[in-house]
C-alpha cells in the first residue's frame, strides 16, 4: 500500500457510508408510514420498492463488472455516484408527486438505485482490495463497517432532517436532498483521485467478459460460493426491511425502531472482531458459523415474540448476518480468481441482487410471520452451502493455481 492512496481509499469508503443511508431507509418504519401515506398504498407495498434496487442491480451487474476490469474502477465509482444521486434525489419528488405517480417515480429511481450499487460494488470492493493489497478482506470488510456506521446514526439523521407539511404531514426529504448532492460531490471528487488499478496496467491486454469466463473454470465449489451471495443477503435483507414490521405487529412493539440501533451496533462491533479473527482463522469458515448463529437467532425471535428477544436478535443478526458476511464472499472468491475481479465480483452480487428483488417482492404480499419463516429456511440453505463450501475448500484453492 502507498499513502498517496489513502485519500483516495477516503473517498471509496465514504460512498458507502452514503450508501448505509440509502438501502436503510426504506426499511425503517417511519420512512415507510410517510411514504406510503403520502402514496396511498398500504406500508407493507414500500419493500416492494426496496425490492426494485434489486433489480437494478441485476440489470447492470452484468456489463459493471466488466466495465470495471476493462475500463478502470474509477469510471465504475462516477457513474455509481452519479446514479445513486438520481436514486436519492428521486425519492424526494416521488413523495411531492403523492398518489399521482410517486410510487411509480419511486419504482424507478429505485431501479437506478440499484444499477448505481451495481458500479460501486465493482468499482470499490476491487479497489480497496488492490489500495489494501496486504489484507483485502479486512479491506473490504471496512467497506461494511462504513455502511454500518451509517446505519447506527441514522435514527440521528432521520430525527434532524424531519419536516411537516403545511398538511401535517411528516417528509424526510431533506435527507434525501442532502444525501444525494454529497453522492454528486463523491463523483466529482474520484475524478481527480489517483487509484492503483493493477487490473488496468498500461499495456496489459485486456479480455472482455466472455473471453475471461472462456478461461476460467467454475467448479461445482466455486458455484456454491457464489449461490451464498444469495442467502445471506437474503438473511439481512429480510431482516432489515421486516423485523421492525414483525415486532410492531406480531410482538406488540409499539416503536421498535430502535432495533436498528442494535443492529447496527451488532454489525460494528462484528466487523472489528472478525477482521481480527481473520488474521488466524480462515475467512471461509464464517462463512459457516455466521448463519448457524443467525438461524438459532430467528427460531428463538419466532418462538419467544418478545421485545427482549427482538433486541437480541437484531444485534445477532447485525453481527452474523450483516456483520461482513457478504464480503467475506466476495473477497474469497476475488483470491480464487484473481484476474477477474470486477467479474467475478459481479457474478457474487448478481446473485446478491437476485435474492434481493425476489425475496423481498415475495415478502411485500406476506404476513411478518410468513416473512421471518421463509428467512429461517433460506438461511437454512446458506448452512448447508457453507458447509459444503469448507469441506471442499482445499479442493477450490488448487482449482484456483
């Protein structure tokens, strides 16, 4: 690593402590009472829009990821800029618009959301791999911990930016204003940011994504590794956008919003504490014992439907669910193919945003109960793929050489 990246390292991980903003709002109960009232829908239909940054990341993760390999991760990073102030600042004349076509206007921003994720994920995660090239899961488990910071202090950001209508209605587009202007100035700052690109080096010939998955080979292994993108965002994901709805509901919580406190706090302190228990155990064997936790979590929260217990599980499943699961993933499989970063990067959050459109439309037409069932059994499924991962792991380094 050189200090000349560290500004520019800066920069990367601020783009996602913005972006701890704007896949968590659209979870926390009080953004989705006003939206939906503004809108006219029931509060339920707001993951739906949740949902649809899912498959905006699905449309662009595709080509982003070879976008990013080919042509560097710093056009990767402007565009993601660049498409999440559009998300963001959409959202803010999607609740002026009201019932006349705010929901769709949201719908639609969402989606451009979702692509702006899809840029930065295969623009940063590879680029702070390369800045921190002696540790690149602590690297890119930073980026998490950014995200997570985000996420405890956005109770706090809620509390400032909120504003009543002349109706008497409450709106938090001040936050939406001010989080997508600083994702425009993000953009423009990368721009004169320099960043080590070791994919890109002059004169190194580039393959294009067909050609590099030509030359590559995804054993049985490999796929289950990636197939784990998918449930364990589907483990958070669900959590973060219904567990509030199931307590309120299901437990007689009044105002559970501060399980996002307790999250958020559980996925910090995950963060610290895996990034140096990595430096002894292997970063795949979490990928085991994380959803085990997350599962006896979940049974626990459905059989009790206690207020106590929903604190507890908020902090298990911020620790072991969104506790850098997903990058811990992410950086194993970027070591066993190390040509292709941006791709293979890709192809894990494909598989993320696949979870993430379907599994949470699914559970914007379901009861909080059914939600946390279908979450116990497809965290069920990531056991069995992370078992099946670590005892095949030597298996996959030598595929890998």
């Amino acid at each position: 690593m050189k200090k000349k990246f560290l500004p520019s390292a800066l920069i990367l991980y601020l783009n996602y402590f913005l972006h701890g903003v704007g896949c968590s709002v659209l979870g926390q109960a009080v953004i989705k009472e006003s939206l939906a009232s503004s809108w006219g829908v029931d509060v339920m239909k707001i993951t739906a829009i949740s949902a649809a940054l899912g498959l905006g990341r699905l449309i662009a993760l595709p080509f982003a990821g070879p976008l990013s390999d080919k042509l560097g991760r710093k056009i990767s990073v402007m565009i993601g800029g660049a498409s999440y102030a559009i998300y963001l600042l959409g959202l803010m004349f999607a609740y002026n618009a009201g019932a006349n076509g705010g929901y769709q206007i949201a719908y639609f921003c969402a989606i451009m959301g979702g692509i702006a994720n899809s840029f930065l994920d295969t623009g940063i995660y590879p680029a702070v791999a390369e800045i921190f090239d002696g540790a690149p899961g602590v690297a890119t488990m930073g980026i998490k911990f950014f995200i997570a910071i985000s996420q405890m202090l956005l109770p706090f950001f809620l509390g400032a930016t909120v504003a009543t209508t002349a109706a008497g209605a409450t709106n938090y587009n001040r936050l939406f204003l001010i989080c997508g202007v600083a994702y425009l100035v993000m953009a423009v700052l990368i721009m004169f940011m320099p960043l080590p690109d070791t994919d890109g080096a002059e004169g190194e010939k580039k393959e294009g994504l067909i050609s590099s998955l030509k030359h590559t080979h995804f054993s049985i292994e490999s796929i289950a590794m990636i197939l784990i993108g998918f449930t364990c965002t589907g483990t958070f994901q669900l959590w973060l956008n219904c567990a509030q709805n199931f307590a309120r509901d299901v437990v007689g919580w009044a105002d559970p919003s501060i399980m996002q406190s307790y999250y958020s706090i559980g996925t910090m302190l995950a963060l610290i504490v895996t990034a140096i228990l990595t430096r002894k155990i292997k970063d795949v064997r979490f990928i085991l014992v994380y959803p085990i936790i997350c599962l006896v979590t979940m049974v626990l929260v459905l059989i009790t439907k206690s207020e106590f217990m929903c604190k507890v599980g908020a902090f298990a499943i911020g620790w072991a669910g969104a506790g850098g699961l997903l990058q811990i993933a992410t950086s194993v499989c970027n070591m066993l193919f190390p040509r292709i970063k941006g791709t293979v990067t890709a192809l894990v959050m494909i598989a993320s945003s696949l979870c993430n459109y379907t599994i949470l439309t699914a559970a914007s037409n379901m009861t909080p109960t059914g939600v946390m069932l279908m979450n116990i059994v497809l965290t069920g499924i990531g056991i069995l793929l992370g078992l099946f991962v670590n005892m095949r792991y030597e298996k996959m380094l030598e595929s890998a050489e």
